[in-house]
C-alpha cells in the first residue's frame, strides 16, 4: 500500500521505522512536511505506534489490489487457464501414445496398423479399448509373433510381442571366425575349429583366427570327402585381445548464450480437433529473442502447450580449462559408445591437447586413446562354390 506522512522532522520518523521493522520502499518528498512511501499491509500498524510518540500524522492514500484479485482482472487469463485444465481432464481419459516393444523381425508398421484396426490406435478413449482383441488380432494377423500383450496406462498404451525362434539353415552354414579389428592376441578360447593365432600375436583386420577347415589328412576331413561333403565346418569361439581405440573432439573458446531477460513468460495453447484447431492466448511470430518449451499430447486430436520465456543472446569466453575438461568428456563418451559389452579397460586414458583455429574461431582439441582386451573375432562364412579342399 502506499501511505502519507505529515509533519516535522521526517528523516526521525523514517530512522524510527527501521528501528520498529517495517520496510520503507520508493520514498519520496512532494513536501518538506510530506513524505510518501510503500509499505506492507500488515506494517502500517506498527507505523501507527510510531506516529504517537510524535507529532506525525500517517494515513493511507491507496490500498492496491490482493494478488487474487489482479488474477481476477485478468479475465483472459483465467478463462484460458480454466479451459487448459478441463481440456487436460478431457485428454488425459484418451490414448495418445502407443509404444512397441519386442518387435525385431515383425515390422512395427504393420503391428501399429493391427492394433488400429483393433481399435488400438491414438486418440481413442481409454475405456473404448478391449485388450483382449487386440491381442488376439496381433496373433492371428502376425504369424511371426508367439504371444502379445497390451498394457494400458494413463494416456499411454504399450504393446509388448514375443517373436517366434526361426531355426534356418543359417546356423548350419561352415565359416571362419576372423578379426574385426587389429590388435595384439590375449588368450583364445575355442569351441569348434582350429585356432590360427597365438597369445601375444599382433593381428590386423580381417585375420583369420579360427579356421572351420577340418585338419587335412584327419578321420573327419577323410570323412567329409567320402560322403561327399566340403571338409569344413562352423567355427565357434573368442579371441580376446587388447586394442586401442581413439577418438578427438572439439570444444570452442567462445560461446553464445541464450539468458533470461526482464519480461513475463507468454503462455500459448492450442487445441487440435481433427482439421480444425482452436487458439487461446499470445501467438509467437518467431523464435528468435524467445526460449519456447513445448508440450504436445495426442496426434490429430490433441493438445499444444508453449511457454515463451524473454531470452538474449551473449558471448561468453569459455576457460581453457573448462573447454578441455568438455572436450575431454565428448570423447571418452564416443569411445565409449563403440566399446562392446565384453571390454576390460586396461589402465587409464592417454589424451592430448592443442589449440586449434577452424572458421575464425578458437578450440580446443581433445584426443583421447583407450586401451582394453576384447572380443575381436566375427563369423564369416564359406562360399561353398568357391571354398578350396584342403587349403
């Protein structure tokens, strides 16, 4: 609220308010004899007590409006909140999402288009939904798939499908096991075949490790000739070895920020009914000097909720130290994303860092080297036509 002090000596009735607590904002003087200021509603009693010790007379000259009330001046805002929540409701009685898992071989295309025909699909009401059709709709329609099931939660609906074991000539066809990549050979582990290296052998790409040729001159390889067959046969196994595996990354000296500036967030909601949709609130005309986050539910029938936040873009010089440090983690992280399951990290990172200038700009350039012992050997199989007996 904002009050009125009359009388003499004003500059002791403002040290004798700090003293009782009550906080004077936005001073000001028309007067020698008038001081005008804002204070809390629930001050302006203890400015009262201090008026009395004193000939100072204070009352108040505009009370302002409880932050309810402004929300209630602002009609448009509290319509276009109260058909945001009841639309909410609305939507959240629906299925919006549909999610598959466990499909590798059966097409998520066609899975998607049984469950639609089933009744299955976004936008459908919860209730509205039978289950047990749609799965049995999966099965029938599906060959491949040995069991389905669908899972109905919120707004979304999952459908979960076991795919049938194919047992194919694939598994029978005779190959050799060779290397992936080049490294230096750990240990060897054979299962079927004969092995083509030895530990602390170096190995180059594309190696052969684990031959499926039956040993010349052996009962089997006899054998395999008599009946008529190639002598070979599927090799099995892992050779572990130990590999390095590289990979840099940059990171600039200089960066754009987006950073909030003074301004009020502008909310925007639009319904989406088929061909027609219906807009409510501040439209954005662009992007730029905004950072809009963005919630969609549903797909023809749905709901898109922005919120815009005032931004300006500035540059910040990034530390070396800071941008090496980013460097760093982009290129373990790649390095990490290639590494099998199976890998045994040896030791810690090598790195090295320079300075690089790309486009005008400055960066740091990170190379990272890991070393571990991994599985490196693949299957390749035997062209029958052009496989050579006992070679």
């Amino acid at each position: 609220m904002v009050i009125g002090v009359k009388g003499e000596r004003l500059e002791q009735f403002v040290n004798q308010a700090v003293r009782a607590g009550v906080g004077l904002r936005r001073i000001e003087r028309p007067r020698p004899d008038l001081l005008v200021a804002r204070v809390e509603a629930g001050d302006f009693r203890r400015l009262r007590a201090v008026c009395r010790r004193r000939p100072w007379q204070a009352r108040v000259l505009h009370r302002g409006r409880s932050g309810f009330k402004r929300l209630l001046g602002r009609s448009g805002l509290v319509v276009g909140a109260g058909l945001a929540a009841l639309a909410l409701l609305l939507l959240s009685q629906r299925i919006w999402f549909v999610r598959l898992e466990g499909a590798e071989r059966v097409s998520a295309e066609r899975v998607y288009a049984v469950a639609a025909e089933s009744g299955l699909r976004p936008g459908v009401r919860r209730e509205d939904v039978d289950r047990d059709a749609v799965q049995r709709s999966l099965l029938m329609e599906l060959p491949a798939v040995a069991w389905a099931a669908v899972d109905l939660r919120g707004t979304l609906a999952t459908v979960r499908l076991a795919e049938r074991i194919q047992h194919g000539a694939a598994l029978d066809l005779p190959g050799h096991i060779v290397a992936a990549r080049s490294g230096v050979v750990e240990r060897v582990v054979v299962v079927e075949g004969e092995p083509a290296v030895e530990p602390g052998e170096t190995v180059q790409a594309g190696q052969l490790l684990v031959s499926g040729l039956l040993p010349p001159g052996s009962e089997a390889y006899r054998a395999a000739l008599d009946d008529g067959r190639l002598p070979y046969l599927r090799a099995s196994g892992k050779v572990y070895a130990r590999v390095w595996h590289e990979a840099e990354a940059d990171a600039a000296l200089e960066v754009a920020e987006l950073q909030p500036k003074r301004g009020l967030p502008r909310p925007w909601l639009r319904l989406r009914l088929g061909s027609r949709s219906l807009a409510l609130g501040w439209r954005p005309a662009g992007a730029e000097g905004w950072r809009v986050q963005e919630l969609s539910l549903g797909g023809d029938y749905g709901l898109d909720l922005r919120i815009a936040w005032p931004v300006v873009e500035r540059r910040r010089l990034v530390p070396e130290a800071e941008a090496a440090a980013a460097a760093w983690e982009a290129a373990l992280a790649q390095i990490e994303s290639e590494l099998p399951e199976e890998a045994e990290l040896v030791g810690e990172p090598g790195r090295s860092v320079e300075r690089v200038e790309r486009g005008g700009a400055s960066y740091v350039r990170v190379r990272a080297v890991v070393e571990s012992v991994e599985p490196i050997g693949v299957f390749q199989g035997i062209d029958p036509l052009r496989a050579e007996f006992g070679g």
